[in-house]
C-alpha cells in the first residue's frame, strides 16, 4: 500500500483512504467501504447487526466501496450487490496529520429507497459541498426489503433489522469519528424519504438519541401513510409462495400453518438472499398491488420480546410521550412531492375513476360506505370536479403529494409542538426548479407539471456522477443556490439554527397552529430561486383537511396509522 494514503486508527484497527481536492481547492479525505458490523449471513440473516470488533491486524483498503444491499432494483444499475453489504463512508476535512484545534460537526445521512432499493454510495451521494462547509459527512448502507424488514416473530424473526444496523452506524460514530477530526457530542442526523422517515423514528427512540443531537427529515415522517407493515405475516407467506415455498396455508388448520411456516424460515435461511429480494412485490396482498404508493417491508411495529427491539409501540403514544429527549428538528417537503407518479396515474385513471376513495388516506379512517362520497367531496375541493381527468392531472398529482407528504409531516410538526413546545423545530417547502432538479428528469415528469418533484433537493446538497452533476457550471443559478443550501443544512449541524451572517433571510422557527386555530402563524421557509419566510402556505388545504378529520375521524392529531 502506498505510503502517502492517509491511515487512521479506529477501534477495530487502521484504515488507509484517499486525499483529494474539493470543489474550493481545499484538501479532504475519503474513506470508503469501512465494516461496521459482521456481515449479515448465514445464521445472523434476520438478526440485529453484531459490531465488527477486529480487522484481523491489518491495514485495511479503503479507497473504494463496499458491496452494497440486495435491492429491488438498483441504481447505478451497475452497482455490486451482496448480502455482506454493512459499509459505511466517512468523508472529512481534517487529515490524519492535521493539528484539530476544534472538533467538527458531523452530519449522518440515511439513504431514501422506500427500504426496499438504495445505498449510500458516492455515485448518489458524494458530500463534497456539505464538507467544504467545515463538516464530517458519514454515510452508509443498510439492510433492505426483506433481509431488513421481514417479520415472522414466532421464529424468531423481529423486523427492524434495517433500522438497527442504522443505530449501529450512531453507535460507530459515537466510538470513532473524533479519528476522523469529528465531534461526537455534535452529530446531525439527516435523510430522505425513506432515510427521513428512518430519522424521524430515530428522534423517537430513547436509544438512537443517545448517539446524536439534531435531524433533519427531507421529504418523509413517521406518521406517513402506509409507512407501517400490515400483516408480516401475510406478507413472509406470500413471499414464501414466491420464492418457491409452496403451501395453501390460508385453508390449513393452525398447526398445519406453523409446520409450513417453520420449514419456509429455514428455506429462508438457505434461499439466495437475492432471490428473496427479487421476489419482494409479490408479498404485496391483492388490494395493496392495487396501489401507486406501497411497498412489502416497511418498519414494523415490534412484539415486547423482540431482540433489542427498536420500535415496540404506536408511533402517536412515542411523539405524544413527555418524557422522552428532544433535539432540534428541521421537517421539509418538496412542492410537487407526487409528481413523479403522473404518468402512473395516467395510466391508471379508470382505476381511480371507479374508486376515488384512492384519493383519501388511510388515516382518515372512514367506513366504507362513507368514503366514496368523502373522496368526491375532497376531488371537488381540489379540482372543481367530483371525479379525477386527465385535464386536471396537476391538481391530482398536489392531492397525493398533500396524502402522502404535506399532511402527515404537518400532522409530526404539529404533534412536536404540542407536547414539546420547548424544541426547536424549523419547516420548509423546497420549489426550486434548475439543471440540478435531476430527479423529475429520472421519472420523466411531464414539462406542463412545475417545481420539485420527490428527491429534486438531493443534488443541491450532493454531488452525483450519476447524474453527471459535474456539468454544472460554477457561478451559474444552480450552483450559487446548491451553496446555499449547503449552507442552511451545516448551519443546522453546527449549532442547531439555521440561519448564519450573511444569509438573505432569517429562518424562523415553526410556530403550532393549533388543532383547531388557524390565526397563529405557520412560519415556513419557501426555498426557490428566492429564499424567504412564508406564514401558512397551506393555510387553506390545511384548514379543509382539519375539518374533515374533525368531522370524521376525531382529530387531525389522532389519526389511524396503520
């Protein structure tokens, strides 16, 4: 191994990375691929991660990244996918020679994917803009799909398993970064989608907060529609089927099912794990193929017993909780949240047509016979019709984007602020459209729908050879606004605001509007080519969407989750 790598001691051993040049010409060093448990096969498949304590003595490589997880799919479509797939990436400005006069903050990021594809690889999410902002960046991969969230408890299989390697990752930082210049009493946790909601339920474990003191959740909450797995039973039979494991269990007297299900956990164990990935959808029950917005294995609700449980109660009794720590959260949304499932709603018009209770979230709970006129009541209020066209596709696509995002991050927001008034929370709405909205481009968004579609705020704050974001030029719009954001997100990591000398706004902290009060303002941070405060953007949605909670279901702050 060269000389000139930089090595680090970190407890399990030496680590040697790369030295490189960021964006302003200042040095910072990579180091990628580093294990950070024991990888997760055989007899550990579908167990919390086991810290990787040794590198056996020698130095280890890490110039390039590790594998990363079995996915649905992938992207880059190139990537090197492997059941052994628990690495992280630390990035840092600080070399293993410098002088540290004081410690960084450092910055956690969880990957988005809807737990069932993704990675935190560099070809997405190269951090060097965040860096050069005087951070150390972390980011890493996790189980997915159903090596990370299967769940059959009676055998031993618990769910979560996704989640618990990510608080393996705050417990590897915590005993390791300050080998990479970084603070261990100031870590950032942030994410998207996914990777959001990942950090929200972070924020309400009394575990995870141990290990960091602020997040940031872009686009994704806890209380998110459909963000909890229903029926894991179900779910591990049908996958079963899928994979080969046959059996008409549903007919089957109870005994008949668990003799079934026992020699499906040990086909389990055996299957390719990529096989089992592969096979994922097909655990989705009839009327949940059906739907645009949902996927097999999600985080799941823990039974008591579980190992090292990670999540065992409703996520309302955890927020409602005044007992619990509370850190600074900022919570954002993109403003065309949805859009990227146009041109599936188009296809599937007819379907919506016939069914516009489609159009409702679960969390409303109403009875059936309640929720196709509910449903026309809510198409009228946002499209002047009591049925979906094709002439109003914007307006259905801002109704699924309020179903599925603005309402449940406004419903944590509000949540947050009524039982624990005293944190710091901060809310955004990024509409931003430039060469770095990448992501409409990836989904094919139609020119006629405007603003940020799902994931466009990604680019701004990561470089991406994916993408090709390298193609932008310096001092143009996009690049002046990627230093922006940049800046607003490590200003929050530094010291929990923020707004920073020099800023053409001052970020206002969120103020509640009550669950029936709409005179109080919601301070929102519009973030376009002009950054400024905005008071209840949603005022009239919002407003509408309370009335009919009330009416129907009680309380917009006591929604049904699952």
């Amino acid at each position: 191994m060269p000389e000139k790598r930089p090595i680090v001691q970190i407890r399990p051993g030496k680590v040697a990375g790369l030295k490189g040049t960021l964006p302003n010409g200042e040095k910072w060093y990579r180091y990628k691929g580093i294990p950070y448990a024991k990888p997760p096969v055989g007899c550990l498949r579908f167990k919390p991660p086991e810290p990787l304590e040794t590198f056996g003595g020698q130095i280890l490589d890490c110039s390039i990244e590790g594998n990363v997880c079995y996915s649905y799919s992938y992207m880059p479509p190139d990537a090197v996918a492997s059941e052994d797939c628990l690495f992280l990436n630390v990035y840092t400005p600080i070399g293993p020679t410098t002088s540290i006069k004081d410690k960084l903050p450092v910055m956690v990021w969880i990957h988005g994917g809807t737990f069932c594809t993704g990675s935190g690889d560099s070809a997405l999410y190269n951090p060097e803009y965040l860096v050069q902002e005087g951070v150390v960046v972390v980011t890493f991969n996790y189980r997915l799909g159903p090596l990370g969230f299967l769940c059959l408890p009676t055998f031993g299989i618990y769910g979560n398993m996704g989640l618990k390697d990510q608080l393996l990752v705050m417990k590897w930082v915590h005993s390791n970064i300050l080998a990479f210049g970084g603070d261990k009493n100031n870590v950032t946790l942030f994410g998207m989608s996914a990777g959001s909601i990942s950090t929200h339920l972070h924020t309400l474990s009394d575990e995870s907060t141990k290990y960091f003191h602020k997040a940031i959740c872009q686009s994704g909450v806890a209380t998110s529609s459909r963000m909890l797995q229903i029926d894991p039973e179900v779910k591990a039979r049908r996958l079963a089927q899928h994979i080969g494991c046959r059996g008409n269990t549903d007919q089957e007297i109870y005994g008949k099912i668990i003799k079934i299900i026992s020699l499906f956990v040990e086909f389990l164990h055996y299957m390719p794990a990529e096989v089992i990935c592969s096979k994922q959808m097909g655990a989705l029950i009839e009327h949940e193929q059906s739907l645009d917005v949902f996927y097999p294995f999600v985080p799941v609700i823990e039974v008591a017993e579980s190992d090292q449980p990670f999540l065992t109660e409703n996520v309302l009794n955890l927020t409602k909780n005044p007992n619990r720590v509370s850190i600074p959260i900022i919570f954002g949304v993109n403003n065309e949240e949805l859009s990227y499932k146009v041109n599936s709603l188009l296809k599937n018009l007819d379907l919506y047509r016939s069914e516009p209770q489609r159009f409702l979230p679960d969390s409303l709970e109403l009875p059936e016979a309640m929720a196709k006129p509910v449903a026309c009541k809510v198409l009228k209020f946002y499209t002047g019709h009591s049925e979906p066209t094709v002439e109003k596709v914007s307006e259905l696509t801002r109704l699924l984007s309020d179903i599925f995002y603005v309402l449940p991050t406004l419903m944590s927001l509000e949540l947050q602020r009524k039982h624990h008034p005293s944190t710091p929370l901060y809310f955004y709405q990024f509409s931003m459209e430039d060469e770095l909205n990448k992501y409409r481009r990836l989904w094919n968004v139609p020119d006629y729908i405007r603003g940020a579609c799902h994931g466009d705020e990604l680019c701004y704050l990561f470089s991406s050879s994916y993408f090709y974001t390298r193609a932008v030029k310096k001092e143009s719009m996009a690049d002046r606004f990627r230093a922006k954001m940049c800046k607003l997100w490590t200003n929050f990591a530094k010291t929990g605001n923020p707004t920073s000398t020099g800023m053409e706004c001052t970020w206002l902290p969120y103020e509640s509007s009550n669950d029936c009060n709409d005179n109080v303002p919601i301070n929102c941070l519009q973030i376009d080519e002009k950054i400024e405060m905005v008071e209840n953007p949603f005022r009239e949605v919002l407003n509408f969407w309370k009335n009919l909670y009330h009416r129907y279901n009680g309380s917009f702050l006591e929604p049904k989750l699952m």
